[in-house]
C-alpha cells in the first residue's frame, strides 16, 4: 500500500502526465502478453518486416493465422485499466497517452489524446501505394477468398496472429485492389521503424510533461524504453505499474507490482477523495 500511496502522491503532484503503455494493461480484456514476468518470449517471435515483404509463403502463413485470429482479437473490449486511464485523462492530469498496444482499446475506453506508437490493426495499407483500409472488409475477402480454410487456435496471440501449424500452400493472400501491391496490417512489425512523426511527437510531449507513467510495458524493445531513459535524463519523476520486471527498474522512483486495473482504479478513487 505505500507504492500504491507513493504513486497516487506522485501523481497528484503532476500537472501534465505522460502515459506509456503496453501489453500488460490490456490482458484483462483477454488479449495476452508476448512476454511473461521475466520478460522472456512466451511464443515464438513474431514475423519480421524482412521476411514479410520479401517472401510469399510467409505472407501465406502470416494471413492465413491472422484470418483465424481476428474473430477473437476483435472482439476483445476495454477493461478497467483502459477506463481507468480514460478517467484520468478526463480528470485533466494527463497530457498525452502513448500506447505499444496496436488494438485500438484506450480511445475506445474514452482516451482523446492518445498515439498508437506502433499502428493499428483494425487498418491495413498497400505497401506500394499507400492505400488503406478498414480490416473487416478485409477479413471479409478472405474468407470469401478461402472458404475451406478453418480453424480452432490453441493460443491467440497480442498481434491477432494464432499458434497454428498446417499447410498453408493454398491459402490466397489478398492484393491491394488498385496496384495489386503487398498489404500490410498497419502496424510496426519487427525490423520495421516506428515512424519518425510519432516518436517526434512523445518526444515534444515529453519535454513539456513533468513526470512519466509507464503502465503494463516490460520495456524490452527500444521504442517505447528510449523515453524512459529520456525522462530519466530530464530528471522528472518516473512511475511504473507493471507485475513484472522491465529493462529500466533502477531509473523508476515509484514502482508498483501489481495488477493494472487494480491499482489504478486505486489511484483514481483516492484521487477524488483527496
């Protein structure tokens, strides 16, 4: 109870919050963590940008998964860790809410300003001429495309993808229907850089933040652990709510290892009494 009164202090003191999250906040709404406590991979890495854009068989296996996938990704809703952030935000303490997620539940939850550092993926977008689209008309093409091709999944993964192994020779991967180019879910794959305008864009939220919360995230790839070191730097407060351990422990000055939802809807309730 003292890191929870810690951080309700800390945040209390903030005048403009920056919120980081990660996969850790949105479990509760049934979609799972790459990574467990000790920030090791609980399956197998995800498919690399290299391997997507430049082979056709892993193209196959990456839709035929994501086909299968996406009727429980999509139907995941906010939890109370999303509610309780949107809380916050309506209370006036946040500035901005960075997300690593890529399942679009924070602005569903109610969150305004909110970045979805690696993409969404309820869009996807021609690599080669850039048009978009919503992923349930999508879906829809590929199952009018692949009428033969079911199945249960053993485990949905954080991506949408599913733990599936079977031949996937004659599963048809869409095209886009004004260039015939390659689609792509409109997130950031591994081996793939964030784009610069959303790193540009914590950054200056950043400089203007006095201090940085960091929910649900095990910091373990770059994107979302550089503005930890860089809020660090700065020399504003640094706050964590997360179960397990992170790449950057020793540069919080409050960190609670619990549960999301719980803590902070803690937060907040001590908040309107304070």
């Amino acid at each position: 109870m003292e890191s929870i009164e810690a951080l309700t202090e800390a945040i209390q003191a903030s005048q403009r919050l920056l919120v980081l999250t990660g996969a850790g906040v949105s479990t509760l709404s049934g979609i799972p963590e790459y990574r467990d406590d000790d920030g090791e991979w609980k399956h197998s890495r995800p498919v690399l940008y290299q391997d997507f854009m430049g082979s056709n068989a892993v193209r196959k296996r990456y839709w035929a998964r994501s086909m299968i996938g996406w009727n429980y990704f999509s139907r995941a809703l906010p939890n109370r860790a999303h509610r309780a952030l949107a809380m916050l935000e309506q209370s006036g303490r946040v500035d901005l809410l960075v997300t690593q997620n890529v399942d679009g539940l924070h602005q569903r939850a109610g969150s305004q300003n909110v970045i979805d550092l690696h993409g969404r993926l309820d869009v996807v977008v021609c690599q080669q001429c850039g048009a978009s689209r919503d992923r349930a008309s999508l879906q829809a093409r590929l199952e009018a495309d692949n009428p033969g091709f079911r199945a249960t999944p053993s485990v949905v993964r954080p991506d949408g993808d599913v733990d599936l192994e079977r031949d996937f020779t004659d599963f048809v991967v869409p095209a886009c229907e004004h260039c015939r180019g390659i689609v792509k879910p409109d997130v950031v794959f591994y081996g793939e850089s964030v784009p610069r305008d959303r790193v540009s864009a914590t950054e200056e939220a950043l400089q203007r933040c006095d201090a940085l919360l960091v929910v649900g995230s095990s910091l373990m790839v770059r994107s979302g652990l550089r503005f930890v070191h860089r809020a660090a730097d700065r020399g504003i407060p640094t706050l964590l709510v997360n179960r397990g351990r992170t790449r950057a422990d020793e540069l919080f000055s409050v960190k609670v290892p619990d549960c999301c939802g719980t803590v902070l809807d803690t937060v907040n309730q001590r908040l309107a009494t304070a």
